[in-house]
C-alpha cells in the first residue's frame, strides 16, 4: 500500500494541524493507527489536539513558525533525532494575501511565498532522502483549485498553489519505483477560517462561490488519506470543484479573467 503500514516507532507529520483541513487530516490519520506529528505555531491548540488524539496511537506536538527558516531547520532536526521514522509528511500550512499586487505589503507577500512555497520544498527535501532510503513513505502537499487557473484578488496564493501542484507532481514522477508516493490536495471551498484570516468575510466568499462547491473540512480529510492510501497523483474534493478545475484549465485566458476578477471580493 502507498500509505505505509503505522507503528510504534513511526510518525506521520502534519503541518497547519492546528485548525482546519490539518487538523482533520491529523484525525483521520489517528483514525487509522497512526502515531501524528502536530505542528504550527499554536501551541494550545495543538495540544489541545494531542490530548483529543490520545485515545488512538498519540501525537507529538511540536512547535514551528513555518515562516521561519531557522524553525523549520529546528523542526527537522527534531523530526529526525525524535526516534520515530517519518513516514507521511502532510505540507498542510498555508495562508492568502488578499487584494491587488500594486496595492500589497511586500512583507506580507514574502511571508506567504515563504510558508505556502518554500517551507513545502525546505521539509520535502529535508524528510524524502529518509523515506526513499528506507523504501516506504507518502507526502501530501496541499495545494487549492486555484491551482488550475489564475486568481486575480489573490494573485500570490494562486501561484504558490500553482508551484506546488507542478512541483508534487515532479516528485511523483522522480520517485516512481522508490516505494514513497506524492500526492496533492487540490480543496475548493471549505469554511475553516481560512478567508476571513485572508480579510474577506464568509458572506462574501459564498457569494462568489456557488453553494455546490462547499465541502466540509471532515470530507476533504478523507477524501485526502484515502487518495494517500490509493497512490493518487491529484485528489479534488467533491464533483463540482473537479468540473471546475477542468474547465478552468481549457477556458482561454481571455475570457476566464475578467470573470475571476469581476467576481472576487479582494477586488470590489
């Protein structure tokens, strides 16, 4: 199986697994025996999920600013010397800018590239020699469905998303043959806090949203370890969001972005 085998001595790390599609992804791998891994810079929430966690194979929490070179080099080093092989590695964290680029805070901008980008490279080259040594992993990289097409409104996020389908895809493809499988995450909308932290509110995002497109948190994390145990290259949660992605991918540019800016709150 892709998804290797829990036990006593291995670990599935989850980053962002404080709230949100993490933490329900920290669930469903507790779920099926897995020792976890919690890490984010919330530590009461994180241990607060550790404890609800205790039931099953435990967890560890670790703390990291992921935003951080230093933590994340901090990070790793502790994820190696913890005793337990990492087995899944779970690139969950993640946040949006909102707004215009011209009308951006350039600090703001780098932070994003730095934990929605670099930190997905810095742990996948730090974690994968491990795996591809001992012949048996999985990564998931969480990227979005704007990754499948421009985002005017939040023209950062959408790239990053956009580099970490084609870089996980990459890995896919390098580690055909190694025994370790690279998955991504691709969710639509899911209310997790995620827009407002953005700076646009629920009403706004359902307003821009079709109804139809909303998936729980909980589906998402299932959908996700159920296509890390089958191997899959892509996961898209729910029917209408993988239509979308389809279609967002052959509509010409010309047409698809005056409808993507028109109908985005970060640009009313």
């Amino acid at each position: 199986m892709p998804l290797p085998s829990p036990a006593g001595d291995r670990t599935a790390v989850v980053t962002g697994a404080s709230s949100g599609i993490g933490a329900e992804i920290a669930r469903e791998l507790a779920r099926r025996g897995h020792h976890v891994t919690l890490v984010a810079r919330s530590v009461d929430k994180l241990e607060a999920l550790a404890t609800e966690l205790e039931g099953h194979a435990g967890a560890s929490v670790v703390p990291c600013d992921l935003g951080d070179r230093a933590d994340r080099e901090a990070l790793a080093a502790t994820l190696l010397g913890s005793g337990r092989t990492v087995e899944v590695l779970v690139n969950n964290a993640g946040f949006s800018t909102l707004g215009p680029v011209h009308a951006a805070d350039p600090e703001a901008e780098m932070h994003m590239v730095e934990v929605d980008v670099v930190a997905v490279v810095d742990l996948c080259a730090r974690l994968l020699p491990g795996m591809v040594e001992r012949g048996r992993g999985a990564v998931l990289n969480v990227a979005s469905t704007a990754a499948f097409q421009p985002l005017p409104g939040q023209a950062g996020y959408g790239a990053s998303k956009a580099f970490v389908l084609s870089y996980t895809q990459s890995l896919a493809g390098e580690l055909r043959g190694t025994g370790v499988t690279a998955t991504t995450l691709c969710p639509g909308p899911v209310h997790t806090g995620f827009g407002e932290r953005a700076g646009f509110s629920k009403e706004d995002a359902e307003a821009a949203l079709p109804a139809v497109m909303w998936v729980s948190a909980e589906q998402v994390a299932r959908d996700a370890v159920a296509g890390l145990a089958k191997g899959r290259l892509v996961v898209i949660p729910g029917r209408a969001n993988r239509v979308a992605a389809a279609v967002s991918q052959v509509t010409p540019r010309t047409l698809l972005l005056p409808v993507l800016a028109n109908n985005h709150p970060g640009l009313r």
